[in-house]
C-alpha cells in the first residue's frame, strides 16, 4: 500500500510540474496569443490600437507609430484641452532613458569611467557607510540597477506652491518618496549581485553630471542631448505657465495638478510624441544622411546601452539605461523605457534597432495603459511577449499554472493508482 502511494504520489507531481512548466513557458513564448493584427500589416495594426487606445482612454494620450524611423501613424485623444503631437506630457520613468544618454556623452568625452566607484565625482554628497562595499557602486551599475540601492525610490513629487527639496537633501531622504518605500539612497545589498530597481540611484546620477560637468542638470541635458537631437519641445524642468501641457488625470478622469521634483533625471522629463519619435530616428541613419545617434552619441555607444547589464528569472531584462523588452529577429533586443507615476502617468517607447521601427505612447488617466498597447506592439513586431507583459500577467500565469498542475496531479494519481491495483487471481 505504501508503495502504492508513493508511486502515485511522484508519477501525479511530476505531471503537475511539466504541466505547470509547459503554462509558464507557454506564456513566455505567446502560445494561444493573438496579435493585435497580421505580422507585417501595418495598416490593420494601425486601425487596432488607435482604436484600443480611444476606447479604454480616461484622460489625455498620443501615440505614434514609427516605421524605419519615420512617423506613419498618430492618433490624438482627449478628455479636456486638446492635445497633439507637439503637447507635452510629464513621463514619469521614461526620464531614465534620456539622463542615460546624457551620462554616455560625458563617458564619450573621457569625463567618466563607468567601471569606477562613483565616489570619484562626488564632493556635494557622499553615500551613506553601509555594511556593503561602497566602492561596488559605479554610474555602470546605477544605469542598470545593479548598485545595491534598496530605496524603493518612486518619487510623488511635490504640490504646486510645496517647497522642494535640495538635491542633496532628497539623497539623504527623499520627502516625496512614495508610500512604502524606504527613501534614503543607500547600499542595502551588496553591488553587482542583483537588479533592484531604483530611482534614488538616478538622482545620484543626476547629481554626478552636475558635478562631473559644472552645469545644472537641465542645462547641460539641454545643450548636449535634447538640442542636439531636435527635441526642441522637451525639457527636465518646466517653466511656470508654459503652453501646451498635457492636463494630469487621475485614473477616474479627474483632472489633478502637475507635481514638480528634485529628482529630475529619474522622473521630471516633460516631453512630446514628436520628440520621442526623434529619439527613435536617431537610432538609425537619417533620410539626408544624418549619422546613427546625429552626433550626440557614437553608433558603437548606443550598441554598448545595449549589452545586457541585469537580469531576472534567468532573462536579460536591462541594458545600461536602457528596458531589454523581447529578444528581435536580428539578435538584438526591442529597447526602450516605461514611465508610471502617481496618480495615473503611463508612457511607453519601444524600439527595434535592426529596423528603426517604433512606438511611442504617452497618456494619463490610465495606470498601465501605455505599457500594456507597447506591449501588444512588440507582440505584434517581432512575436516574443514584451517582459512588462509578462510582469502584468504574472498572477493570472501563475494560478493557471497551478490549476492545470492540480488536474493533472489528480489526474495522474488515480491513474497511476487504478493502474498499480492488485490483481485478483482466480482459485485452482
């Protein structure tokens, strides 16, 4: 009898884990998904998430579609001022993207070395002793991620007529750090082990340009970054009563006010659709010859962002500054950045570098709208799940997962059990 249950119990859990194996890896790989259109229509693509995206809006969007580095399609949603391609949107962590180049042009120009410990261009603040080995912490480790920051970092950022705070007191503790997280830009874990994902370590960044360069933030971003690339309509720090803002919604549709921040590299990027669809184009070379990264960057420097820096469940999920969202079909990955901020910003870029194809969401009043139509993009274009759909979708993969593992372990156990009975033999 032991025997018996015992043969039914490991043949009835070894179902239940290739069962749950197969949900889970058929996740990863879009089994039974349908993309939004037919790979390669462009058109019926288009008709699609244009449409999605009206329907399902509660607040301001833009969105255009990029096709080998050119705009082929933009749509325009509104539920107050009108908005358009040259409106600007507050985009959250999609600022990190942008801070990341601006901190490759001072690599470029000899002024960092990214393997070296940050305390090299630090004079205004310095991190905090910590059990951990503080020199682990370098500007490669911060764009990926990987420094051991454990501050949680999400800014709320503060009220309109709210006081803000200095640079190096928000390091020290942020006072807009959002509810449940810690705050403080520390090394709580050691250097180089992990991904832990922290905004307080791109406002440690934000500061080694300042120090690094000489110049304010925004300033030396402008001049060397945004101008440069023609995103002439964006700026880290927005001017009071400056025209043609997206108004902030909630995810009711409630109009609520625009925060301002300390921490402008890791969240503050006030930015249009059209200069996020520049950003795109500079990845490739330009209709009149304009070279891969106009100047701002070297080509081989856009490549080097990149190598994967960080990974998670044994996948390559973070280059240096920049979201590894799905392998392409050109041995690279679909690149980009995501914004998501209190009460309901969500905005989304991706990019296949081996094509110069794009898209570009921008909206509030939806939590996660933004990601998820990005996400059906990236499905769309080169057939592999976006990694940030695969993070939404965990817990519904996951109790999948479990349901079908427990049909079959009941399954099987009672299989394997009928089967394994005693033979009954009939008397001579």
């Amino acid at each position: 009898m032991i025997r018996r249950i015992a043969v039914s119990f490991a043949a009835a859990l070894l179902a239940a884990l290739v069962f749950a194996a197969i949900i889970v890896f058929g996740a990863l790989e879009g089994w039974g998904r349908k993309p939004l259109a037919s790979p390669g229509d462009d058109a019926a693509f288009a008709v699609a998430i244009s449409n999605r995206l009206r329907a399902e809006t509660n607040g301001n969007a833009a969105l255009i579609v990029v096709k080998a580095g050119l705009p082929v399609h933009e749509v325009f949603v509104s539920k107050g001022a009108p908005v358009d391609r040259d409106t600007r949107f507050q985009v959250a962590s999609l600022s990190k993207w942008v801070t990341a180049l601006g901190v490759m042009t001072l690599v470029e120009q000899g002024k960092i070395d990214l393997d070296a410990p940050v305390s090299t261009y630090l004079t205004r603040w310095k991190l905090p002793a910590s059990e951990f080995d503080n020199s682990r912490v370098t500007v490669r480790r911060l764009l990926s991620h990987t420094a051991g920051m454990t501050d949680g970092l999400g800014y709320g950022g503060f009220k309109p007529g709210q006081p803000i705070q200095s640079l190096e007191a928000s390091l020290t503790h942020a006072a807009d750090a959002d509810p449940g997280t810690d705050g403080r830009v520390r090394v709580g874990q050691e250097p180089g082990d992990a991904f832990q994902y922290s905004g307080g370590g791109y406002t440690l960044l934000q500061l080694i340009v300042e120090e690094v360069s000489g110049r304010a933030f925004n300033a030396y971003m402008t001049d060397t970054v945004l101008a440069p690339l023609g995103m002439t309509g964006s700026t880290f720090l927005l001017e009071d009563g400056a025209a043609n803002v997206a108004e902030n919604f909630d995810a009711k549709g409630t109009r609520v006010p625009l925060p301002r921040y300390t921490a402008l590299a890791a969240t503050s990027l006030f930015t249009n659709a059209t200069d996020m669809a520049r950003l795109i184009a500079a990845h490739r070379p330009g209709p009149a010859g304009e070279p891969v990264g106009r100047g701002v960057l070297r080509p081989e420097t856009l490549m080097a962002m990149r190598k994967p820096q960080a990974q998670q469940y044994g996948a390559d999920v973070w280059g240096s500054g920049v979201v590894l969202y799905a392998p392409n079909q050109s041995g690279d990955f679909v690149i980009g950045h995501d914004g998501n901020n209190r009460p309901a910003i969500n905005t989304s870029v991706r990019l296949d570098p081996a094509t110069g194809d794009g898209i570009v969401l921008l909206e509030t009043g939806n939590r996660l709208l933004a990601t998820k139509l990005a996400g059906e993009w990236v499905f769309w274009s080169v057939g592999k799940v976006d990694v940030l759909t695969v993070v939404m979708e965990r817990r519904s993969t996951l109790i999948r997962a479990a349901l079908w593992a427990g049909g079959a372990f009941v399954a099987v156990f009672l299989l394997v059990w009928f089967l394994t009975r005693p033979r009954r033999t009939l008397a001579a």
